[in-house]
C-alpha cells in the first residue's frame, strides 16, 4: 500500500467545464481592472 | 503537507481549481466585516475623497484581507483537517492544491498592495503590507500554535482596517482611527474567547493552545469579562475625548453597557455537564453586531452629527 493520492476516473467534461468558467471569470476579472485603472487615472488626473 | 488528497484525472493532472473554492479560501465571511469597518475608517475621516479612490481604496483592503485568509488557509490546511469546523475547507478537503493556494493568496497580497499604492498613498500601502504580514507571520505562523495569548497579540491584524481607510483618505495618522484600532484590537479577545468556549474540543483536537485548552475554563471566562470591560471604556472614549458626537457617544455606552452585562453573563458561571453554552453563543453574536453598529454610528455622526 502506497500514499498515492486517490485516483479518480478522468471527467473530460468537468475538466473542460472548470476551465471555461475560470477562462470567463478571468475574461471579467482583468476587464473590470481595466476599467478600474482608468477611472482611478481620471480621478486623479481631476 | 504530503497527506493532502488532490483531485486527479486517470493522468495524473490536476483539475484546474475551481474559482468557488479559490474564493472561499479569501474567507468572504470575515472580509465583510474587514471592508465595512476600512469603509467606516475611510467615510469618518475628514475631507473628500474621490468615489472611485475610496472604492479602489476599499478594494485594495477587501483583497490585502482575502489574500490574508488564502495564506493562512495554506498554512494551516494540516490544522483545519482536524476540527470539524474547518475540515470542509478546499485545502483540507482535498479540492485545491497547497501549491495553486500558495501562488493564489502572494499575487493576490501582491496585487492589494500595488492597488492601494495607486489609488490612495504609499502610507496606507505600507500599512495594508504590514498588517498582512502581521495577521500571516505573526499571528498565523508565529504566535497561534505557541502561546494562549495568540488572540489578543494576533487582533491587532484584524484592528488594522479602519486604521488603513482613514489613513488612504487623509495620508496621515490620527487620534480617532488609533482609537478605533484600540476597539477591535480590545473586542477580539471576548469575540474569540466566547467562540473557544463553544468549540473548545475542536480547538483541542488539533493542537491549537487557546486559552480555554491551557489555561482553563474558569480564567477564560474571568479575562472575557476583563477584557469586555476595559473595550467598553475604548468605545466610548473619542466621545469624551471630543473626537465623535453624542450620537456615537450614546450608541457606544448603551451597546457596550449591553456588551459587558453578555460578558459577565459568560464571566460568572461555569458550565455543566452537557451544557448548550447559550451565554457563550449569544455573547458571540451580539459581539459582531456591536462592530457592526458602533462603526455605523462613527460614520452617521461624523455626515449628520446632532
């Protein structure tokens, strides 16, 4: 008997599903700063 | 470490984290409290403050927070396996892996500070990095698995907050946000201490010396009534001292009246067999809506005083 961690049968739909739901809430993420990082430049440039 | 179960395919590649569990691990919970009372610190202090600055402000201290929580969740993913309360968070429930945590809480550390640099001063910056490192070094890694008095030392990461906003609006330091910082610094040791009483065996169970595992029961309770007594005097001060107005005034006196009554409630007596702890239990939820109100009283009576 090893430590191994336990194996799980491999879920191509899971797998695919996690990756579209980080890939949108990035997609959300890194716009939203965008957005920040222009307003905090007007507001400090006003 | 090397216990930790992680979620795998037939490959032997790890599932990318789930963004649920990658939020849980910033501890939503206590952010809330974090954000309203930095937002409380920021609206009491004199001045203006752009909206946007202030939100990117607040932002900066929710994230410096979450970042925080993430770090110690690493940490002490081996403790949490332990106690019931915390065995079903990502790290000890095997759902994220230590490494992918690690990363996640030091960018996002990272990105708080850069944050708050650019849209308040270099002052909060360097604040919001200290009380990081204050709340993960100090209290997290340093003095919770060591000393009993890991709660009154460690508060002060969490007394950092209304310290910072104020400071990222005016730049400066002063009386009241140092006096607000003293009020979560004296409200943590009875918060936490009422919560011990009712998850004593968990906190046992994994090791960690609070004070009810080593210094007993019957001093716990005589120290939370100590405390609660001498944090009823911090949060009513900046109204004698002339830094808030009757409205605070009265609200801290009656609220904190109130609190010291729950805490001698708790402080006197000595729990049965079986018992259901209910004096504990309501102390700690009256604990939290005393934060709650007392900050919303500071920034009601500093735009409408009376």
């Amino acid at each position: 008997m090893t430590d191994e961690p336990t194996q799980e049968p491999f879920d191509e739909a899971e797998y695919r599903r996690r990756q579209r739901s980080r890939a949108n809430l990035t997609g959300w993420i890194l716009g939203g700063l965008a957005l920040l990082f222009f307003f905090i430049t007007m507001a400090r440039m006003g | 470490m090397s216990d930790m179960t992680h979620s795998l395919t037939h490959a032997g590649t790890a599932l990318p984290a789930d963004w649920r569990d990658l939020f849980a691990l910033t501890k939503p919970r206590v952010m809330s409290l974090v954000v309203f009372t930095a937002a409380c610190g920021l609206l009491a202090a004199p001045g203006h403050v752009h909206p946007v600055l202030a939100f990117a402000s607040i932002l900066a201290i929710a994230l410096g927070a979450g970042a925080s929580g993430a770090l110690n969740q690493w940490y002490e993913a081996a403790l949490d396996a332990k106690m019931k309360r915390t065995a079903g968070r990502p790290l000890p429930a095997g759902r994220l892996d230590p490494q992918t945590a690690l990363q996640f809480g030091v960018g996002l550390a990272a990105f708080s500070v850069f944050l708050m640099l650019f849209a308040a001063n270099w002052q909060a910056a360097a604040l919001l990095t200290v009380s990081i490192l204050f709340y993960v070094i100090v209290y997290t890694m340093w003095l919770k698995p060591r000393t009993p008095q890991n709660i009154v030392i460690g508060g002060a990461a969490g007394a950092f907050p209304p310290l910072i906003g104020w400071v990222a609006a005016t730049g400066h330091v002063a009386p009241l946000p140092v006096l607000l910082f003293l009020l979560i610094f004296l409200w943590t040791p009875p918060h936490f201490w009422a919560l011990a009483l009712f998850v004593r065996s968990d906190y046992a169970a994994a090791g960690i010396p609070m004070m009810p595992v080593v210094a007993g029961e019957t001093s716990t309770r005589r120290q939370i009534l100590f405390y609660a007594i001498i944090m009823a005097v911090a949060a009513v001060a900046p109204w004698p001292l002339g830094y808030a107005g009757a409205l605070y005034g009265w609200t801290a006196a009656i609220l904190s009246a109130l609190f010291v009554l729950l805490s001698a409630q708790v402080g006197l007596r000595r729990s049965a067999e079986n018992d259901r702890m209910q004096p504990e239990k309501r102390l700690f939820a009256f604990s939290v809506a005393y934060l709650f109100i007392l900050f919303g009283a500071i920034v009601v009576d500093h735009m409408w005083p009376l």
